[in-house]
C-alpha cells in the first residue's frame, strides 16, 4: 500500500475513532443525567412517549396545563406530590425533558456521520456490523427507557429495579462498546510487548467485578436502599445487618429488600477495591509496558476515589450532588479497567488501520 494511500486511511480511522469517543462522552452523561433524573424525582414527570414528535417542550400555557394534568393522573402526584403546582411541575419536568432529549441527541450524533461515513466508503468491511449493532441497540434502549418509566406510571409511584437496572446495564454495554470500537480504530501497527495472559485475564475479572458492582448499584438505588443504615463499616451494630436475606425466597433478596441490597454493594465494593489492589501489586513491579503500567495505577487511583465517594454517599443520606458524583465516578472505574484490558493485549495489536475500505467484493484480511 502507499504511502500516502495508507496516511489517508490512518486519519479516516482517527476521525472515525474521535466520533465514536464522541459518543460515547454523550453516553456517560447520559448515564449521569439519568442519575440525577432519579436523585431530584424527577423520572417519572413525563408520562408519555413520543419518540418522534417528542422534540419540542410545551410551549404555550395550555400545552402546559395539558401535559400538567396529565401528570396528576398518575401514581406519583396522587400519592407522593398531591397539591404540587404548576411552577413546582416545571422543576421536576425539566430535567427529565433534558434527559429524553439528550437520548434523542445521542441518536442524531451517531446515525448523522454514520452515514456520511457510509456514502463516503470510509467504512472497513469488519467495522460495518458493529455499527449497525450499535445503532440497534441505541434504538432499542430509548425503547427500554419508556417500558422502565411505565412500571412507574400503573399503581405505585416507582420504577420497578429490575427494569432500572436492566436500563442502566444496557447503556454501559453500549458504552463500553463504543470504547472498545473506538479503541480498535485507534491501533496502529507496530511491535506491540506481549503482556502476560494472566494479566490480562487478571484486568477481566476486575472488569467483570467492576459491573456488577455497578449493576448492584442500580438496585440500591431502586430499592432507596441508600438511605437506610447510613453507618460505614457497620449496618445496625453488625457487619450484616440482623434482616439480610430475610426474605422468602432468599435468592431474591438482593433484588428486592433493600438492607440485603446495600450489603451485597457494601460487599461487592470492597472486594472489587481488594482485587484491584492486588491486581495493582502483583504487577507492578513485572516487565508491563508503559502504557498498561500506567492504565494499571489510573484504575486503583479510580477504585479509591469511588470507595470514598460511596462511604461519603452513604454517611450524608444520598445528596444528590454526590449522588451523582459517584454514580458518574462508577461509569469511570469502569472506562480504567476496560482501558486496563485493552492495553494489556497477550499479543501484537490488530491494526484495523490495514484493512481495506469497505468496497464491492472486498473482504477482511
């Protein structure tokens, strides 16, 4: 290939990377907005889904006073915010209005250079189907947004956990997807050190650790299991609180009682900042690469500050700046240990920047 012909592919693949980096940003605070949205009771605000004319926000006094009384049909006004006014409606409807649009947005910032990239025939044939995956799962999650927000629009005013964390689950995947993309179209090729497999398969564990941490995380918030025991290391006198798995059957209790639910995260929290401190230790000194030596210290720097930002979450009941701040603080503990496994690769790095531009009878190498 010459010269100047492979330069030209190694910058479409950077532009492609840096938009899907882009993304992904969009995603994380998303992730965040979400939080919030749920951290101010606002969540459950709107209650309709107009997926396509849902752009614009009430703009009229009688739009107003529609969307308003359609509010207090629902659960949440009759039994939690009877007698709220309009002003105080607009306050809570805001925020979860941004939190729709923001989704839509991700959509416009995704599809829009997809297909310009597309037309362009900047697309390597192995890249194309990620991204119609992700295209799809995009979609699927706005959709999966909607079915979370109407288990809360029924009898009681609130969403049910398991469709709160299957939402928030579903947008790390696409996160993390879009990373690891990004992270592919970024390699070069050259001599890459050969990290040792039990690094690697080390980082895994962590990572896996890491999300269900995260993913425990979403019930205690379902559950409003944060503003129960609000002491740090004991619950109730003990390191178990007396109810944990108290309820019937008791496979169900991480999900469904909240004391279980905080103990499982207080659990899974610290042996997630156990591992990766040991992870930290055993290979520190060893013959690592720079970059995943670096990548190693970024994620136990990362796991300490989200430790401390949970046990300071939990001792002031949940406000919901920090509230915020740790949620936002997981969805980074995640992106260092996904770095984590990327950089120790147990072998020389694919070079997506080689394969040929998608075009009629091409193939991957």
């Amino acid at each position: 290939m010459a010269t100047a012909e492979r330069a030209e592919q190694v910058r479409r693949q950077r532009l492609m990377a840096l938009w899907l980096l882009g993304v992904a940003a969009m995603v994380f605070a998303m992730v965040v907005i979400g939080g919030l949205t749920r951290l101010t009771g606002s969540g459950l605000s709107m209650v309709a889904w107009r997926p396509v004319t849902g752009w614009l926000p009430p703009l009229s006094e009688a739009e107003w006073l529609a969307v308003f009384e359609a509010y207090r049909q629902s659960p949440e006004y009759l039994y939690v915010n009877r007698g709220m006014s309009l002003a105080d409606f607009k306050d809570i409807f805001w925020l979860e209005y941004i939190h729709r649009l923001w989704g839509r947005l991700i959509g416009v910032a995704f599809a829009v250079p997809l297909i310009i990239f597309a037309v362009k025939g900047w697309i390597a044939r192995w890249l194309a189907p990620h991204l119609v995956v992700a295209l799809v799962l995009g979609g699927l999650q706005g959709a999966l947004g909607w079915f979370m927000v109407q288990s809360g629009l029924v009898h009681e005013p609130a969403v049910s956990q398991y469709r709160l964390v299957a939402h928030l689950g579903a947008a790390l995947a696409i996160y993390v997807y879009l990373l690891w993309l990004a992270a592919r179209l970024l390699e070069l090729r050259r001599p890459e050190p050969v990290a040792p497999a039990g690094a690697r398969r080390g980082a895994l564990a962590v990572t896996g650790l890491v999300t269900l941490t995260i993913l425990s995380g979403g019930f205690v918030a379902g559950l409003d299991a944060g503003l129960i025991y609000n002491t740090f290391p004991l619950m109730g006198g003990g390191l178990m609180p007396p109810e944990a798995f108290g309820t019937t059957p008791v496979l169900l209790a991480p999900f469904e009682d909240a004391a279980t639910a905080q103990f499982v995260h207080r659990v899974l929290a610290l042996t997630t900042l156990a591992a990766v401190v040991a992870l930290w230790v055993t290979w520190r000194r060893r013959p690592l690469a720079v970059p995943a030596r670096r990548a190693l210290t970024l994620l136990a720097g990362a796991v300490l500050v989200q430790v401390g930002l949970g046990i300071a979450t939990l001792l002031t009941m949940v406000p919901w700046h920090l509230g915020a701040l740790h949620q936002a603080g997981a969805v980074l503990v995640l992106t260092a240990a996904v770095w984590t496994v990327h950089q120790l690769r147990t072998g020389p790095a694919e070079a997506p920047a080689a394969v040929p531009m998608a075009t009629a009878g091409s193939a991957r190498p």
